[in-house]
C-alpha cells in the first residue's frame, strides 16, 4: 500500500507543486489549505507523513503540531520553513517536528527528505523489515549511485560529486534516454525560485560529465543543443533499487 500523506499548505503553487512531485513518485496525497481543518483531518485519518507549512490561516503550523502531539498524534512531520529562519526550525523541532526543508526547495531535495522520514518511522515499527540504506543502490552501466548516501561509485572507487551534482546526475539516470531541459533540471534541483540563470545548469552538468567519463565510457551525458542533456547508457545495465 502506497504511503499516504497530508499536506497542510495554503500557497497554491506550492501546495500543486508538492501533490504532483509526490504523487508521481507514488505516495497517496491529500492537500488542506487551512490549518485547522488539517488539524481535525490529521485527528480523523491516518496518514505516514505530514508535510506542515508555518504559515497557515486559521491555526499556524506550531500550533497545528502542538496540539497534534498533545493528542498523542505520533505521524512523522516535516515543517516548511521560511530561508533563513532558524528560530522556526528550532521551535518547529521542539514542538515535535521530525525534519524541516527550507524554502525555496528543489524536488529532489524534499523526495530525498520524504523517503528518509517515511524510512524512519518504518523503522520504529515492529515487524517491518527496511533495507539498510547500502543496499539501497541504483546500478547502471560502471556506476553504482546510493540515492540516501548521496554517493557515486566508478567500478567500486568513490566519485566526489558536490550535492547538485549527484541530484543532476540522479534525475538523469532514473530517465535513461529521455531528453530533459535546462529548465527541468533547474526546477527539479534548485527549486522553482531560484533567481540563478541555466548557466549554472550547465557548468554543473559539465562538471559532472568530466567526473563521470574520467575511466568509463558506458554512461555519457549528451549534450542536446538549444534543449538540455540527455543520458546515454551504451551497455545494457542493471537498475535496482
């Protein structure tokens, strides 16, 4: 059964933003708008993860939280958080808050987040066996790629990457063949506010490229002018996961 999660946004763009992401990667999604109404769905459903803004009409997300705990609520949350707000990071943990992403925030950032939470608290629960995160491993051609590591081996030696560029490198392999923009790349790793132009895509993606074709030649990333990058995988490979 797919996880089921409650986002409790009341941005539009955001709340569209994270249902999409998160439902493509195959978790059950109900958004509210409204922190008191999440506040009484999060009393009457059961859900795995609470995704929880800050700033919420009706009842802010402290609140929310609080009041939750106070129930004896025990689901994982993670708060939304404004940039550079350590004080509502502090307080949110406090309250009971499992982790927190800032925004603005890149898809992978929060897939990556979600997954570790959700892993978590799977955890915690008798009777239910999780891989150890070694053996959570995507394997193509040469590379073998530990998504909750954020490592990279190259016929067993370790690849330094810096953060964007193992999530550019991730995005690509889990889509072997398919051409994906400048723009995609930007929004999937940087976030939808990033103010940053697609030169940074591309020094990132060269970078990247010269750290991965140093010893090996069965995976490439092509460049597809006036488009964006496509993976190239130029032996059959094994992806698992």
């Amino acid at each position: 059964m797919a996880p089921k999660i409650l986002v409790i946004e009341d941005e539009p763009t955001l709340s569209r933003l994270l249902s999409y992401n998160l439902t493509q990667e195959g978790y059950e999604i109900q958004v509210v708008e409204d922190g008191g109404m999440g506040y009484h769905t999060a009393l009457e459903q059961t859900f795995d993860l609470i995704i929880l803004d800050i700033m919420l009409p009706g009842m802010n997300g402290f609140e929310v939280l609080n009041k939750l705990r106070k129930k004896g609520v025990q689901t994982s949350v993670i708060i939304l958080t404004a940039r550079n707000a350590e004080d509502e990071v502090v307080q949110g943990l406090r309250h009971g808050a499992d982790d927190y992403i800032t925004k603005p925030f890149g898809v992978a950032e929060l897939l990556a987040r979600v997954s570790a939470v959700l892993r978590r608290s799977r955890n915690h629960l008798p009777g239910i066996e999780v891989p150890a995160e070694e053996d959570q491993v995507i394997e193509v051609g040469e590379l073998q790629i530990f998504p909750e590591k954020y490592e990279v081996h190259l016929n067993g030696q370790s690849i330094s990457l810096r953060p964007k560029e193992f999530e550019v490198l991730l995005y690509l392999v889990q889509r072997p063949g398919v051409v994906v923009t400048r723009d995609d790349l930007m929004n999937i790793v940087w976030g939808f506010d990033y103010i940053g132009g697609q030169r940074t895509v591309d020094v990132h993606v060269s970078s990247l490229r010269k750290k991965l074709e140093l010893d090996q030649e069965s995976v490439q990333i092509e460049s597809i002018r006036g488009v964006g990058y496509k993976l190239v995988v130029k032996k059959t490979a094994k992806k698992n996961i």
